[in-house]
C-alpha cells in the first residue's frame, strides 16, 4: 500500500476514531488529472478520478467496531477518498468530532473548519494542515463530513505539503457531484 494510501486511510478513519500513517511523492500521473469515473454505492453516487475499488476497514466508535467502506484514487503525491460508515443505533453523529478525530489522527491542526449544509443535510468542511506519516513527509488534508439518513459521508482529497491553501478543482467538482439517496 503507498504511502498517499496510508494518509488516506488514516484520515478518513480519524473521522470515526482511529490513527495515523503516510504521505510521499511518487512519480505517477496525479489523482486530480485521472479520468472521472461514477461509482454506484448503497444510497450514493458520486464522480470521483481514477477507477476506485471498495475497500472496508474497521473503526472504532462509542457503539463499537463498525465498518466503513472506503474508495481511493491516488497518484503521484496526490489521492481522493469517498467513505460511508453506517451510525450504529444508540449513538449520535458528530460532525465536529469527525473532523477533529481527522486531524489528530494524522497528526495535523485543523484549519479552516466551516459549518455547511449539504443536500439539506449537515455537514463540516475542513482543511488539516501539517498532516505527516511515519517518515515526516507533510500533507494537507481537505475534506467535506456530511451526516445523512443515519450514515457518515466523507470526501477528501490528500496532497503533499504541509499547509496548501486550496484544492484543485477536480476536488470541488468530486464533492458537489454527491448525490445522496
């Protein structure tokens, strides 16, 4: 698994309670200029680059281990992520918490953090900065948490550097593309 992969995961599991990895340039063509492709998921679709696979991981929450399913692009010093974890019953999202367990879960400082509305449903855009792996290579990390029909949303992209100010327009374009069912 890459080191972009490892940031990814450690990422878009800190939203449900994990820890952290990896971040390295790697020489291939960059995530954002992949094609787009339309995955199909359970109550979603979304246009993400590359040609993601489900991938499922566990995490840990106030209600137990709960699975997420996770799809990643990545490329050169670059990646997407799209993840649905599924509220288990008993326990109360927290979208503030997601983002906050983001960061702390890839060592970096939240920045940034907005309160937002999605599709009518709540949501948190952020930007962590200062994320670094295991080797110290430092990343940016931004994202959009969104809370829906009793499941967790989120959408990031991961790049290289320790504070960049903005995403590329492919991320904005892969989280207005959401569409949930």
């Amino acid at each position: 698994m890459s080191t972009v992969s490892r940031l990814l995961l450690l990422a878009l599991a800190g939203f449900a309670g994990l820890a952290a990895s990896a971040l390295v340039a790697c020489g291939e063509e960059k995530a954002s200029t992949k094609p787009v492709a339309t995955l199909k998921g359970d109550g979603f679709t979304v246009e993400m680059p590359g040609n993601p696979k489900p991938e499922t991981i566990n995490a840990r929450t106030a209600g137990g281990s709960v699975p997420i399913t996770a799809y990643i692009t990545e490329g050169g010093s670059e990646g997407f992520s799209m993840s649905v974890l599924k509220i288990p019953k008993g326990v109360r999202g927290d979208l503030d918490g997601a983002v906050q367990g983001a960061a702390s879960s890839v060592g970096g400082t939240l920045k940034d953090k907005k309160k937002v509305t999605f599709q009518g449903f709540p949501a948190r855009d952020a930007r962590i900065t200062g994320a670094e792996d295991s080797n110290g290579n430092k990343g940016t990390v931004f994202a959009r948490v969104i809370l829906a029909n009793g499941r967790l949303f989120q959408l990031q992209f991961v790049t290289e550097g320790a504070d960049v100010k903005s995403a590329p327009k492919q991320y904005t374009a892969f989280v207005s593309s959401l569409k949930i069912g």
